[in-house]
C-alpha cells in the first residue's frame, strides 16, 4: 500500500510523519524520501531515498492522524544508487 505523508523531523538516524492510518510499533516499513538538495551538485530540486525503517512510535494525533516516528536500517538514493 502506498500512502503520502508529511515528514516532520529527518535526522541520519530516523524521521517522524504524519500518517492517515495507525502503524504498529516494529512493523517494517519502506518508504521514498525526498530531501531538499541544497548546496549538493545535484541538478534536482530534491534527492529521493529509498528508506528500510521500523516504527518506533505511533500515537494519535487531535487532528485525526497518526505522529509515526521511524528508526531508518538502511537507505539508497532511489533509482539504482548505492548507500553514501
């Protein structure tokens, strides 16, 4: 199943988003973020990586969403590239 969402907070670590669904702590997930490329050589307004993570955290929000927080195990830039 593919959702959007709104990332909150990134660290090289993991990051924390809004989802419309609950996810269940250790659940794995997989997900596409998009980083502003600034200062990189890059010609892209953002890069894409491809993220392995597993849910740390989910808790209801007042608004009717899930915060998700996400420890990130492995990550490539996404379309073939390989781990920084």
């Amino acid at each position: 199943m593919r959702i959007e969402t709104m990332t909150q907070n990134l660290s090289s670590s993991g990051f924390y988003f809004f989802c419309p669904i609950a996810l269940t702590p250790g659940e794995q997930v997989r997900c596409e973020l998009r980083v502003p490329a600034h200062g990189s050589k890059s010609h892209e307004p953002a890069l894409a990586l491809e993220c392995d993570a597993v849910v740390v955290r989910s808790e209801a929000t007042s608004e009717g969403f899930f915060g998700v927080a996400c420890r990130i195990d492995d990550y490539r830039l996404a379309g073939g590239g390989a781990t920084p």
